[in-house]
C-alpha cells in the first residue's frame, strides 16, 4: 500500500473509524446514565478484548500469542495503559459532567498533542508551521474549556478538564502505537492493547465507591454495540490503515469525528450546539491544519514564486 495514495478501500476503513468514534460519544453519555463510568469501560472494553482473544489465536496458536507478548511486553503494556485504560476512563468520568458534542471537540484537539510528544519523545522536527499551528490549536482548546470560567469545583470544567486528559493519553498512544506497528501485525497491536487495557480498568473497578449496575436490554445492546464497533473495528479498521500511512496524513479524517459527534449528539440528545463553540471548534481544526500540513512554508513558497 502506497505512503502517499489512499485507496478506496483504506478511504472506507478510516471513514467508518471515524464514524464509529464519533457515534460513541452518544452511546458513552447514555450508557453513564446506567453504570459507572470505569465499571462501564472495563465491562465494555472486556468484551471487546475476549473478541480479539478469538481472532489472535485463530490467526496463530495461544502459545505464540504469549511468546510475542513476551517479546515485547512493556510496549503492549503501555498501549494498554495510555491507549485503552487511562483515556477511557478519563473520557468516561469527564463525560458525566459535560456535553457529547463539547467532549467530541476536545478531544478532536488530540493531534496537536501527538505533534508534541512526536517532538519530545520521537525527537522530531519543530518547524514554524507546527508552532504556530499548535499555538492556535491549544488556545481554542484553552478557550473551550474555559468559556464558562475556571472553578475546579464547578463539574462542567472539571469534565471538560478531564477529557482534555484524555485526548493527551490518546496521543502519546498514537506515537506509541506507530511504534509498535512497525515490528507487530495491526490485529496483534489491537488486540494487546484492548486485553492489557481491560485487564487494568478491571483491577480499578472495585475502588469506585458507590457505583450502581443498571443492566437492561437496552444498556447491553450499547455494550455490545461501542464494543464492537468503536472498540473493536474502529481500532482495528485505523491501525491497518496507520500501518502504512503517516500519523499526521490521517489528520483530516480524525477533523471528522467532532463532525460526527455533534451531528448524532443533536438527533439522539437533543443537544444544541452554540455559535461560540462553533467559532472555537473552527480555531483547533485550524491550528491542526496548520501544524500539520505546513501551510505557512507553502505560502511563502507561493509567495517567492
């Protein structure tokens, strides 16, 4: 699969990703109506991790499963930390005090942080283009998080706050899992991280104090259903496509998720998007595309030619 050409079946992979990612904020806010937000991660990404069980010893053994854990484990250990357990977590707790839709934009700022921590930890490249743009990025964030004022004990900032979290873990585990696909297959990669992540939100789960279980039909079939698919086929469906394709070229299908989100979040929520959010959303798309698609250098270009 060419770096630079996406196909169209890589095109339907990443876009039914993004759909998935962007229907699940929804599915998040109902669900928490129900269970406890680590409770309803661990139960949701353990049955997504026992799906992927099945499909890594269907394409090998159980024993070379293990053996190439072993010879890897402490960065499947740290996808599951900052890919799976950390994040959801986070984004399931901040997700109790505030909107799909706000939740959806920050975390759409995920990029930026990726870009940072590709800096520290990759040791890239820190061009004008991607200062500027990050810059522009995190003060829209910034303003977002704020625009109601800042109150540690006001529980719409301290959830916003904590999705912001959550987009930061989000990104360290996109270098990370960069990383680990360029020496393991995407449904070993995916399969790892989901166990590893799970196994952890299980061992947290009894130290949240005063969670309640609601299990109904219709809170299973969201179970099964984020599970599945955003837990599952969306990870899966984007780490085959990342195999290939570089971290930032697949910036303007992650732009969409908010897109999604917002959408799904007004027909099965009711709720209503202000202009302000529209305006500061609009900032952080900017800033990323700037950052990532050296816009500047290829102005001044344009300009000397």
């Amino acid at each position: 699969m060419s770096e630079s050409r996406y196909t169209p079946l890589t095109v339907i992979m990443v876009l039914s990703a993004v759909f998935m990612w962007g229907a699940s904020f929804s599915l998040l806010k109902i669900g928490l109506d129900y269970l406890p937000p680590i409770g309803f991660a661990a139960i949701r990404y353990g049955i997504a991790a026992i799906k992927m069980v099945v499909v890594i010893i269907y394409r090998s053994t159980f024993s070379g499963m293990l053996k190439e854990f072993r010879s890897d484990w402490k960065l499947f250990f740290m996808l599951g930390v900052v890919g799976i357990a950390l994040p959801n977590a986070l984004l399931n707790l901040g997700l109790q005090h505030t909107t799909a839709s706000l939740s959806s934009i920050i975390q759409a700022s995920g990029p930026v942080y990726t870009i940072i921590f590709a800096v520290i930890l990759l040791r890239e490249g820190l061009g004008v283009d991607k200062v500027v743009g990050s810059v522009i990025a995190i003060t829209g964030t910034v303003l977002l998080l704020v625009q109601d004022g800042v109150d540690l004990n006001d529980v719409t900032f301290t959830g916003n706050l904590l999705v912001l979290l959550s987009a930061m873990s989000y990104a360290i585990s996109g270098v990370v899992t960069k990383m680990a696909l360029k020496r393991h297959h995407p449904i070993n990669v995916t399969g790892w991280s989901l166990i590893i992540g799970s196994l952890l939100l299980c061992l947290v789960t009894p130290l949240e104090v005063g969670g309640v279980y609601t299990l109904n039909s219709e809170v299973w079939v969201i179970i099964l259903v984020l599970a599945l698919f955003p837990g599952c086929l969306a990870f899966l469906f984007y780490n085959y496509v990342l195999r290939t394709k570089e971290v930032s070229s697949l910036a303007f299908f992650i732009y969409l998720v908010p897109m999604f989100a917002i959408v799904i979040a007004h027909l099965s929520l009711g709720e209503i998007v202000s202009l302000d959010m529209v305006l500061l959303a609009g900032m952080v798309i900017a800033g990323l595309a700037v950052a990532q698609y050296k816009l500047i250098s290829r102005w001044r270009n344009d300009g000397e030619d």
